[in-house]
C-alpha cells in the first residue's frame, strides 16, 4: 500500500472518530443556528433552560445507563424502575415523611437494579433478556403500590426538587449538572471506571487479568437504577402527581439518547457527557418540531435515522479496533 492511500485512509478514520466523538455536538449547534434562524424565542435563556429541566430525568437515567452499555450490558428495566420510585416515593411522601421520600426513591431504584445485576451474573443469562422480564415485574409492583391509582403528592417539602429554583435555573437541572460531574468523574477518573472499560472491551482479558467481573456489572446495574428512582422523584416532585404508568417507553429514549451520544452498543466505548448531548439532541428535535408545527410521525422518523447512522459508525470503529 502506497503512502498516499495510507494517509487518505488514516484520514477517513479520523473523521470517522470525530463523527463518533463530536458529532452529536455538531448536530446539535447546527439545530441551535436553524431555529434560532427560525424563531426569534428559541435562543433565549428561559426557553433553554426549560428545556434542560424537562430533559433532566431522562439525561440523569442516560448518565449511569452510559456506564452499564460501555460495561457490555443492556437495561430495559430503567422505565419500569421509574415507575416503581415514583409511587413509591408518593406513597411515603405522603403517609410516612416527605424528605424520607426523596431518598427513598433513589434506594429502591439501587435495589431494583441490584436485583438486576444479581440474576444477569448468578444465571449467565443476557441483560437484554434479563431486565425485559424484570421491567414486567416492576411495572405490576408499581400497580399494586397504587393499586391502579393516581397519588397527589401537593407537599411543599417534596415538590422543591422538582419545582424549586435558583435564581432562573432550576434544582433538577443544578441535579442533572451535579450528577453528570460525579459521573464523569467515576467512569474516567477512578479504579471502578477503567474496569468498567475493561468489562465492556473484553470481559475475558478483564477475568484474568483478576478485575471481579460479575460485581462491576452488578454495580453498574445498581447505580443505572438508583439514576432511574432519582428521575422518578424529580418527576413526581415536579407535577404532584404518581402514577403506576409512569417512565412507560423512556428506557427506549435513554438507550436511543446513549448511542446517540457515540456509545458503542458493544460495549468498551463511551462517554457520559455524551450520552446527555444525546438527550439534549433528542429534545431540541422535539422543540424544533413543535415550533414548526411538523407531523410528530416526522420528528420519529428524523430521530430513527440519526440512531442508524450513530450504530453504524460506532459498529464501524468497533470493527476496525
């Protein structure tokens, strides 16, 4: 091979690493510029500040989401453990303490997941299957929670996480901010992380090179359903309202906004910040399609496309590596 078709293909593949490191981002400022273009109260701090807010929980679940994919795993359960938090935390805010209920949610979101973890490495059965089964159970533990009912939680003690500001900005996205950070810091800055990375790239390499395997996966599975039971407090917290259906489908939206974010689906690559540009994009085609007053059948088909091209350059470089 010549050294001119060297380089020409050495550059193929840097571009094709930068579409899979940063082009979330370019899509998402290429958004910025056409609707601001389009309508003059897009770009303004109130406008995207709600949007964060809103795209705080799913972003939160996204986050520990990233760690269970890059670790080689797979959680449809992240809805129904939303659900299952969510009227659980109604029901104690209201008959036990409201602040008990705040971290209540979160815990029974960490022992949902474990649960998860457990089965997945004492059976050798695949997550896919695993949280697929476990997300059913959930979802009929949250109806015999409320038993089929909506609970009102209108308590100023609890609504603050999802109602309270600071200033303009709200808690939920001061959360969202706070729970990113220590993400980040967890996957590329500690011990755990770079097992997680090790788990996900080659779980065999990882096994004997001595890396406990079994307890990674039940620890990232742990912490993707404690992300899960916080959503589900700031949800309830925000409209005072529980609800047993509630998180139906988002699992399908956390795992869409991962891979948009570059996050190989075969584990061993990925990035959390990236995973909550996933959902941001996500939500500025939601926005963009409301101010256009588009089909919503078109705003589907706009996000499918983008997911396809997203796997097929991260297949792509799992290839080549």
């Amino acid at each position: 091979m010549s050294t001119a078709q060297t380089n020409t293909r050495s550059n193929r593949m840097s571009v094709g690493d930068f579409a899979r490191e940063y082009g979330v981002l370019v899509i998402i400022g290429v958004l910025l510029i056409g609707l601001s273009l389009i309508s003059e109260n897009f770009l303004t701090a109130r406008n995207l500040l709600n949007i964060l807010n809103q795209s705080a929980p799913l972003a939160i679940i996204a986050c520990a989401l990233t760690l269970v994919i890059i670790g080689g795993g797979f959680d449809l359960s992240t809805g129904a453990i939303f659900g299952v938090a969510s009227v659980s935390a109604g029901w104690i805010a209201i008959n036990v303490d409201p602040y008990l209920a705040i971290f209540a949610g979160p815990l029974i979101g960490l022992l949902l997941g474990a649960v998860n973890g457990i089965i997945i490495t004492g059976f050798g059965v695949h997550s896919f299957l695993v949280t697929l089964a476990t997300s059913l159970v959930y979802r009929g533990i949250a109806i015999l929670v409320t038993d089929g009912s909506l609970i009102p939680v209108r308590i100023a003690e609890f609504s603050w996480l999802g109602r309270g500001r600071i200033g303009m900005v709200n808690i939920a996205v001061i959360v969202l901010l706070a729970f990113m950070v220590i993400f980040m810091i967890l996957l590329n800055r500690t011990t755990f992380g770079r097992r997680v990375y090790a788990v996900g790239g080659n779980e065999e390499a990882a096994i004997l090179s001595g890396i406990r395997t079994n307890l990674v996966k039940i620890m990232t599975f742990s912490l993707c359903g404690m992300a899960a039971g916080l959503a589900g407090v700031i949800a309830v917290s925000r409209i005072s309202m529980a609800e047993p259906q509630a998180g139906t489908g988002m699992e399908f939206e956390a795992i869409a906004a991962v891979i948009l974010g570059g996050t190989s689906i075969m584990g061993g690559a990925g990035a959390v910040w990236r995973s909550v540009a996933g959902v941001l994009l996500m939500a500025l085609i939601n926005n963009g399609f409301n101010i256009l007053n588009v089909n919503p059948f078109f705003k589907d088909l706009t996000t499918g496309v983008i997911i396809v091209i997203a796997v097929a350059l991260a297949a792509s470089g799992s290839r080549r590596r």
